[in-house]
C-alpha cells in the first residue's frame, strides 16, 4: 500500500489541533470532477479537501507496526473502567461474572462462554472476534456512552457484532435508549446474549437477533447503531457499511470504535470515503474525552500495551 504523503509543520499543526474535536463533515467538501483524459466521471476531491482526507488518514496510519509484532495476543486486557469479577456460579456452557460501574450506579450479571466447550468457528463466527473478552475499543465505547447519555436518550438502538457480551448495547440502555437490539453473526453468541438478558431481567427493552451483515435484514430501523471493534477483516468492510445504511434511519447516527490494527481502520476509512454520497456527514475522533484519554495514557507506556491494537478511533456517521 502507498504511503500517504508526508505532512509540511503547517500541516501536521492543523492535524494535531484538530486531534481535540472530531473533524466535522470532511466527507460534503469532496466533490466530482471530470478526467481531463477522457470525458468520463472520475471522483477527484478538490485539492484542499483531498489534502485534509489525506491528512486524516496519514493519522489513522500513524500507528501502523512493523509486520513482525504480533496480533492482539499481548497481556493486555482492559483499561479498567469497569470491574468485572466472578462470583463462583457456573452453568453448563460457562461461568458468570458480575460487571460493576460507579458511572450511573451499574451492576449487570455477564456470562462468559467456556473455552473448553467453544470450538474455532464460536470464536470466530461470521468473521466476528469479539466473542474471546471484552475488547478494549468495546469498553471505552461504552464507558464513552455512559458518559455522553444524551447519544442514546430515547433512541432505538441497535448494536452490530455485540460477541458475547453486548457491552455498548447494554451501557446505551443504561443512558436511557428506549429499546435496544442486540445482534451477531455467531449463533452461541447470541444465545449467551439472550441468557444475559433474562438473568438481569431486560427482555421489556432489549433482545438479541443473529444478523449477517451480508445477508441478513431486520424488519425495523434504527435511530443509532452501535459497533465496537468489527473492523478485523477488511474483507468485511463492504458488507458492515452496507448492514449499517440499511438499517439506519433517515438522520439516524452511527458510534463505530475501533484500534487502527494493522492499517484496518483506514481501509475503513477509505471505504467510507468511496460511499460518501451516502453521509450526511463524517466525523472521526482521535481523542475521546477526558476521563477516557486520562485512563489510556497510564496504559500507553507499558510493555503490554500496543497502542495499534488498543488505542481505540471513534467514526461518527450521519445519514
């Protein structure tokens, strides 16, 4: 892959001030041009506005580790924001944790899957990961939704590749969403989803669905979509942002978080940059809040600590 264009000091300044707010509707400057090689229709953005598209994805790839570190198989887990311990019950498939949060007073029952029972395809799914822990994009997304409740307050919700947990899809029901969806592609996954939500006794406003991206419809939309760390396989790419579009309202939101892994997020990025037609609006965010970017700087020094694989990226998509 090319390497985007290195960045003059006036450049790299306006990228590193706009690092503290999300960079509003990059995706509205971008206009069609014509090929003076032929008469026919070539996307080309107008200098100023490829050169912050450019600008916005050199940060996106900043990150980017050499080929020979590894996947995500550090010792890192989790940045804190929740306690999650067990409790001593098991079931058959697995065991229950209990997830405690000062944020909002939240005390939810989580079951987590036994490994000895979980074969390759439970894990992986429909090219879904996040069935093996809470994934730190996750748990920042949702910490991130509990500390902004007015993202979810009296929205239908519906969160995409909620693995084994549904995290984000919970914490949007804590910050007041009227109902919430919760889905994956893998079908222990979802069943472990439905054991969550009848134990803490959430079945009036939340439900769990099996949706494949590529095939899969629900019958409503949606006022806000939730999705952490989905963007593993590029192949995929096409296939989220088309389930997203389709099941999005009209001025409908989308909160996607994920780590720039290997270069996975600006692929997205790109690919979000050849649909922008369909956006309102376009906005991504390299720095969350304050309380979260506090919490990730005490990681950021550790040898366990990758930040290409933990520091999560927030995308904002309007339709």
């Amino acid at each position: 892959m090319q390497k985007p264009p290195t960045t003059n000091r006036q450049e790299q300044q306006q990228l590193d001030d706009g690092e503290q707010q999300l960079h509003n509707e990059i995706t509205k400057e971008l206009t069609p041009r014509r090929s003076h090689r032929d008469d026919s229709a070539v996307v080309t953005p107008p200098s100023s506005a490829r050169r912050r598209w450019m600008l916005l994805t050199n940060k996106v790839m900043k990150a980017k580790p050499k080929e020979s570190e590894r996947e995500d198989s550090s010792g890192f887990k989790s940045f804190g924001f929740f306690a999650l311990s067990a409790f001593g019950e098991r079931s058959p498939s697995g065991s229950w944790y209990r997830l405690i949060s000062p944020i909002k007073d939240v005390h939810l029952e989580l079951h987590f899957l036994s490994a000895d029972g979980t074969t390759l395809k439970d894990l992986v799914g429909y090219d879904n990961t996040g069935n093996v822990r809470l994934w730190p994009a996750e748990e920042c997304l949702a910490q991130y939704l509990l500390l902004n409740d007015a993202v979810c307050r009296g929205k239908q919700v519906l969160e995409l590749g909620a693995g084994m947990t549904g995290l984000a899809g919970l914490m949007a029901l804590t910050s007041g969403a009227r109902s919430v969806c919760l889905t994956d592609g893998n079908e222990r996954s979802v069943e472990n989803l439905r054991m969550i939500i009848e134990r803490n006794d959430l079945r009036e406003n939340v439900r769990c669905a099996v949706l494949n991206w590529a095939e899969g419809r629900l019958r409503e939309d949606f006022d806000l979509i939730l999705c952490a760390d989905c963007l593993f396989y590029t192949n995929s790419h096409e296939a989220l942002l088309g389930c997203i579009y389709a099941h999005l309202r009209q001025a409908g939101f989308v909160y996607l978080m994920a780590p720039s892994r290997r270069g996975t997020a600006m692929q997205f990025l790109n690919r979000i940059f050849e649909e922008r037609g369909k956006w309102r609006s376009v906005k991504v965010a390299f720095r969350l809040q304050k309380e979260i970017d506090r919490r990730i700087k005490l990681f950021e020094n550790q040898a366990i600590y990758e930040a290409d694989l933990h520091t999560p990226i927030l995308f904002i998509l309007e339709k």
